[in-house]
C-alpha cells in the first residue's frame, strides 16, 4: 500500500510536507511506515488524544528491556549521551518525571521568566538594530540564532567568554533525535555530551559552593520535601534547556520569517498593527511548525482511528499535520494572523508540555516585534533551502535585505 509520499528523508517532503499530509488524514490517518519503522498518525484529534495518553510514553525503560519491544540494545559507545539524556526529564516517565518537573519547576518560574523579558527586548533590539545597519544579511545566523542561546546563557550563568561553545553542542547533540542517525552522528552526539556535561559539571559545582542570581545556583539549591536534585539531574535539566528552548526557536523565527515573506498580505497587515504580534507568533507556530514530529512508545495496546497499535511499537505524533488539520482550524492552509481561537499543539499536551514555552513565546515574540520596529523594510533576497532534518525542521540560511 501506497505512502501517498511520506518520505521524512526526503528534501521535498522535508520542504513541503503538508500537501501529504492532507492525504494522510483524509485516507490513512495511522499506518505503519516500514522505512523508519514507526506508526505515523497525522490527525489532530489522535494526536491530542495519545499525547495524554499514559498507555503511551517517552521512553519504555521503566515498564520493560530492550529485547521485550523488540529492540537492538544501544550501542556502548553512547552510553555517555543517554547518560546525560535520561538524567533530564524528557526521555524518563513517572515517577521519575514526576519528581524531576517538580523539582525544576520550583525553580524555572513563571515570575522568573516574566523576569527576562527586559533581557530578551534589549538582547532582539541589538540584532535587529545590528542586521539593519548593515543593510541585511542572514536573518538566522544573525537573529535567529544568537537570542535564544544568549537569553538562556544568561539564564543558566554561563560566562560570556564560553557561550561560543554552546550551539555547536546543542546542534551536535540535537543530531540524535533525526530519524535513523548515521554512526558519525551519533558520535558527534556522545563527543558534544561529554564536553558539555564536562563543562556543566564544573560550572554546577562551583555554584554550589558560590551561589549567583542564576538558573544553575537555583536549581543547585532547591530543595523539596527533603528532595533535591543530584548532579548529574542537574546538568541533564541545563543541556534539556538549552537544547529544546535553542534549537526549536531558532527554527520558529526563521520558519516564520519566511512564511511572512510567502504572504505579503500578511505582512503588510502586521506591519500596520503590531498589536498582532501576541497572536501571529501563535500563528506562525501552528502554520510551519519547528518540531513537526514527536515520538512515543506504545505501553499498552492502543487503537488509532481504527487501527490497533500493539504493545512495543514506536508511534509518530505528526505534531505539524495535526496543526493543519480542518476538523479543528477553519482554512487551515491559509495564514491569519489573528487566528483565534488557536489550539495548536506545537509546544505539546500532556505531562510532557514544553516547560520552556512562556519563554519561547517571549523570545518569539520580542524578536518579532523588533525586525519590525527597527527593520521595517525587511524584505527577501532568495529562496532559502532546508537543512535536511525533519524532526528538527528548519532552514540553512534566511538573506535578507533592509
């Protein structure tokens, strides 16, 4: 049976997935997909339903082995990435998750990151300001880019001096989470982890002892009924924030920026009223969504539109057709930037929701708000390509001119 053109390698489809996807809900809304070994579901009530389901979760290693689902024990050589990986909290399930949100939580507060929207105005001003005096140039490596990773740096307590460091081991590290990563990948992965959990481990130990106005010294200090976290939980939670709050933002401004160029009419509308800012961010969020699929494992025996999912199978949450789907959003291939309602589930549902997402709004949103304030000639040189990741999805370059 036909796939109707679901190819997640594919640079077609990674360009312009959602022609398919609309075939997808309409005639095979779950399937199995043999090439990456995965049930893809694609429709937005499906989607929502499985991302609060518990018979479904991030990971299986506290229900069952390797061998029971089927699966090739990991490699030994990556053991250091899933190390780091499984001492944060998204690739664990409760009561660990439970426990390491809680604890996270008390320190990553909404008071807290209310807090840094004066950083993160000052910090979008400055590149937008910067892009603008040089008459343009790459709005992603020179915008997109350099706000989240300096907003969470300064966040976290990362000295300036090393911040440089950071996006090469998020993007490295990032590299895993594509479908079926290459051997060198994957070893770039674990080579980006061990420096990065190096370096952490030092700069968390030092808190410790000397305590600052930052996310580390909070989180080094806080202390629930008796519970804290432990070191390796606490650097696990650091590269989680970074890599989750840097790469998916990274990719929602440079997504977005080009959907706005792709209707002028839109654009031209926002640049009139920038009081739209707070909804076309949501809009751009849910039009080209920056992390188009999410993956869970099947606990219990499910069945999706019809079909049983067994126990052990690997489901993909089409998180990007889900946010087009018409049972749920009026013209939904059609941009509005003042769509509202918008129940999109860009950031996800469940246990699981993005714990960074009122940052990365405020990120969005300020950057936004700055281009067009401070650039508004903004306009495009060329048509972008894509990088060729689709978990991760996300242009090479924007160029543009002032």
């Amino acid at each position: 049976m036909s796939d109707f053109g679901y190819e997640p390698w594919s640079a077609e489809f990674v360009a312009n997935p959602y022609p398919v996807f609309a075939t997808l809900r309409a005639e095979r809304p779950a399937f199995f997909h043999e090439p990456t070994g995965q049930w893809v579901v694609s429709r937005y009530e499906d989607v929502d339903a499985l991302l609060r389901d518990r018979r479904l979760g991030r990971s299986y290693l506290h229900v069952a082995g390797h061998e029971e689902f089927g699966q090739q024990p990991e490699a030994e050589f990556l053991k250091p990435f899933w190390d780091l990986v499984r001492a944060g909290m998204l690739d664990v399930e409760p009561p660990t998750h439970t426990r390491l949100r809680r604890l996270v939580s008390k320190a990553f507060t909404a008071r807290m990151v209310e807090g840094l929207r004066p950083t993160v105005r000052r910090l979008a001003e400055e590149a937008a300001r910067s892009l603008a005096a040089e008459g343009g140039g790459d709005l992603i490596a020179e915008v997109a880019e350099p706000l989240p990773v300096t907003v969470i740096a300064e966040m976290l307590g990362v000295p300036a001096a090393d911040r440089p460091l950071l996006r090469p081991w998020s993007a490295d590290i990032c590299g895993m989470y594509e479908l079926n990563p290459p051997e060198a990948a994957q070893r770039t992965a674990v080579r980006a982890a061990v420096e990065f959990s190096d370096y952490l481990r030092e700069l968390a130990r030092s808190r410790r002892t000397e305590p600052r106005d930052d996310l580390i010294s909070a989180l080094a200090q806080v202390v629930d009924e008796g519970d804290r976290l432990t070191e390796d939980e606490l650097i696990g939670t650091c590269v989680l924030l970074l890599n989750a709050g840097h790469e998916a933002t990274v990719n929602a401004t440079g997504n977005g920026w080009w959907t706005l160029f792709r209707n002028p009419g839109e654009l031209e509308r926002l640049r009139r009223d920038v009081s739209l800012v707070p909804t076309a961010v949501e809009e751009l969020l849910r039009y080209d969504t920056p992390a188009p699929m999410f993956e869970r494992w099947v606990l219990e025996d499910v069945t999706v539109a019809g079909v049983d999912i067994p126990r052990g199978a690997e489901v993909a949450l089409q998180f990007a057709s889900a946010n087009r789907d018409p049972e749920v959003f009026t013209d939904p291939d059609r941009l509005d930037l003042a769509r509202d309602p918008n129940p999109h589930i860009t950031f996800g549902l469940g246990i699981h929701y993005c714990l960074g997402a009122p940052l990365a709004r405020i990120e969005l949103a300020e950057s936004l708000a700055a281009l067009l304030r401070l650039a508004p000639g903004l306009r495009l040189v060329s048509e972008p390509e894509w990088k060729p990741g689709f978990v991760l999805r996300g242009l090479h370059a924007l160029h543009v001119e002032c």
